[in-house]
C-alpha cells in the first residue's frame, strides 16, 4: 500500500508566487531566460542560473555551481521569499489549461514504495543521468520539481479533495501562458490523517513523468543511509517531492516523430515500400490527425497521409508490440529510414502532440525535417498493463498533463 507524507514545504508568500514559479528552464529560449532574468529578481530561475547575479560564470553541473545553487535558494529563504510550513501539510493543486481541469495532491513518495514495486515504472532510466540527479540533489539539498504521479480513483481521496477546493486557495494566479494555478495548503490534522489513511488503501501508484527523478532519489538514500550511523528511514532522504493525480484527472497526449531525411529513397519508392505493411490512403486536409490506434499520420512533400497497419503487424499478446510507437519502429523506422536507436540518431526528433498536427507541417514545410509521423495517443489503460506486467515502453511514447511549475512548493531533503 502506497505511504504517502506530508511535509514542511517551502513556498512563496501569496504576494509573490505569480513571480517565482517558473517553467522548466529547458523551456526558454536564451534570449527569454536572459530577459527573464534581467527583469524578474523573484524568479525561481535565480536559483536555477546562479551565475547571473554574480555574473561568475560556473560549469553546469559542477560542485561550484551546485552550491552557488543551494546558497541562492537559501538567500531566497532568508529574504522570506520562501517561508516554510510550521506544521507537516499536503498540497491540493489545481491547473486550467486549454479548458481541461486537473485537480492533484502535492506529497512526498516514499522511496521504500520505488524499491518495493508499489510505485510502478514503465521506463528505462540511464544510470549516467541518475548519478547527475543524485549529485545535484546531494549538494542542492532541495526538491522543487514534483513526480507526476497517477493512481486508481478514490472516493475517500475525491471526498476530501471536493471539501478543500470549496475554500479559498493560498495561490490563485494566471501565468502569461494562459495557465491559471490555485493551491491550498492542508494542514489540518484530522484531514492530513485521513489523507494519508487513504492513500494507505491505494494498491500503486504509477510514475506519469519522472523515472530518473525517482530512480535518482532511490540512489541518493541509499548512500546518505550509509553514512548516517543513526539511520531509521524517518529521515527526509528517504521520501521525495510528487503530486498524484487520480487518473480521470491525467491527459496522455501522443508523442510525434519528426525525420531528417527519407534514408535515400525518393517519395515514390517510400511509398511503395510503406504499402508493404500498410494501407496508405492520401488525406486532402491541412492536418490529418489518427482516430484510432495502429493509424498513423505521415507529412510528406505537403501532402498528408493515413497509414493503417495490416492486421500481421499487431501483436494482440505482447503489451509493448502492439503499442503504435514500436509498430512504427519495428516497421518503418528501423527497416526503412535506418533508425535503429531512438535514444541515439540525430535524424530523428520528437514533437509533443500537445503541439498539434500543425507543428509537425512546420517543421517539414521550413525543411528542417523531411517527413514527420504522428502517433494515436497510448491510453491509461495501457501504460498500466505495461507497468504491472514489468515491461517497458519504447523512449518517447506518451506526453502527459499536467507540467507543473518549478518553484510552487519546495521540499528540503535534510532534516535541518
């Protein structure tokens, strides 16, 4: 049964939150970063980009900049940018976006649950990646960007969350994206309990968006229970920040695939080589979209196309064979445009189908791409039947909502 915690988080004050949180930095552009950080002295990209404020430039990733990173975080603590919580709390956070409404519950996962299965995994995670989040974790002391998280719907948990959200949150703010944020903090005893007492009756919980961020987490504890002699896995090494959605609340989107080139061959030989394993049907419209799975979408020379597997390719009895993206790299990527690794070519790119169809045309039509390939979305369903039968999806398979903001709640992983 999932163990998940409440914390002291640190937060901005209400004055000031619409200010400091932030989107992944790996979200702008250089020239919006510089402006960002020229205009904004509350950004929670300060503490990410130290260097700025010093202008002493530091290598990424390293011990200096690392702790330059912590000092900033500790400055913005110091100057009650951040206050901390007086007494353990959950957070109910709640995002608009695009007209869809996602209401989940900010806690801390235990690493216990990562190494006991009860937190499921449906990605392979890189071990140098890992030990790059361990470290910076290590030296940062602090986690401020939650694990998606889902998990099967509760009614206990649903009660509860439809009580709070009738109250006037801490945060309410819209950010320039058009993405409004509420937040409460729950810090009422008798409704922590009940909280924690639900998820106790929760089987799994499912990582959405993560896997390293989990995996890096699980390696740090382990190496911080070492050294500690007084070790009893109370400590706040051995749980990590996430938010954990009911499923009803999560959107998967599909996640597209954008191509260099045509691996030598000529439209027309595509083509016909396509029309080995699939019915290929031209679409006169600007953006053809899939409607079912095993459909696919290809942008070529302007022109779009339906592409439907013959019914051979589909494996009804392997999870991960019958998922849209190996069906397309086991027989068009791979046999025909010599893309053997995802992880590795630099042919290949991937497009986040919350961008829609219209992206993948732009793309193509600018010519920085050749041809482009849209997937129909992987379902709930799905990724939780590759969870529990421990198998593991191809790398860029599932887009998920809601992204959360850097910078809402903070959670410090010593107990000092």
């Amino acid at each position: 049964m999932a163990d998940i915690l409440p914390f002291k988080g640190f937060r901005a004050t209400p004055d000031k939150v619409h200010l400091v949180a932030t989107r992944s930095v790996d979200n702008y552009p250089k020239e919006d970063l510089r402006h960002k950080l020229a205009s904004n002295p509350f950004s929670f990209l300060h503490i990410i980009n130290p260097d700025y404020s010093d202008g002493k430039r530091t290598k990424p990733g390293s011990v200096e900049r690392l702790k330059k990173i912590k000092h900033k975080f500790l400055q913005f603590v110091s100057e009650e940018i951040f206050v901390q919580e007086q007494k353990p709390a959950y957070y109910l956070y709640q995002q608009y976006k695009d007209g869809n409404v996602y209401t989940g519950i900010i806690g801390c996962s235990s690493v216990a649950d990562y190494e006991k299965g009860i937190i499921k995994i449906h990605e392979h995670t890189l071990t140098e990646r890992e030990e790059k989040l361990k470290h910076y974790l290590e030296i940062c002391d602090f986690n401020a960007e939650p694990v998606l998280f889902s998990y099967e719907n509760s009614s206990s948990i649903d009660d509860i969350v439809n009580l709070t959200i009738l109250k006037k949150p801490a945060y309410d703010f819209t950010t320039t994206d058009r993405v409004r944020h509420k937040m409460w903090v729950i810090s009422n005893g008798a409704t922590v309990t009940a909280i924690r007492e639900a998820f106790s009756k929760v089987k799994a919980v499912y990582i959405a968006d993560g896997h390293h961020r989990s995996a890096s987490s699980s390696r740090l504890a382990h190496e911080l229970a070492e050294k500690n002699p007084s070790h009893d896995g109370t400590e706040n090494y051995n749980f990590y920040l996430g938010i954990f959605f009911p499923e009803n609340q999560l959107r998967i989107y599909d996640f597209n695939r954008v191509v260099a080139d045509t691996n030598g061959l000529s439209s027309k030989d595509l083509l016909s080589k396509l029309k080995e394993n699939f019915k290929v049907t031209p679409h006169h419209q600007n953006e053809y979209r899939p409607e079912l799975p095993h459909k696919f979408s290809m942008y070529l020379e302007g022109e779009w196309y339906e592409l439907a597997a013959k019914p051979n390719l589909i494996d009804k009895k392997d999870p991960v064979k019958k998922l849209d993206a190996s069906i397309l790299s086991d027989f068009i990527l791979s046999p025909v445009l010599g893309i053997k690794d995802l992880k590795t070519d630099k042919r290949i790119s991937f497009v986040p189908g919350i961008k829609g169809m219209g992206e993948l045309k732009r793309l193509v039509d600018i010519g920085k791409f050749k041809l482009a390939f849209g997937l129909y979305p992987v379902q709930m369903p799905e990724l939780k039947n590759i969870a529990d039968t421990n198998n593991i999806m191809p790398p860029k398979t599932t887009w998920v909502e809601p992204k959360m903001r850097n910078g809402l709640v903070v959670y410090k992983l010593s107990d000092n």
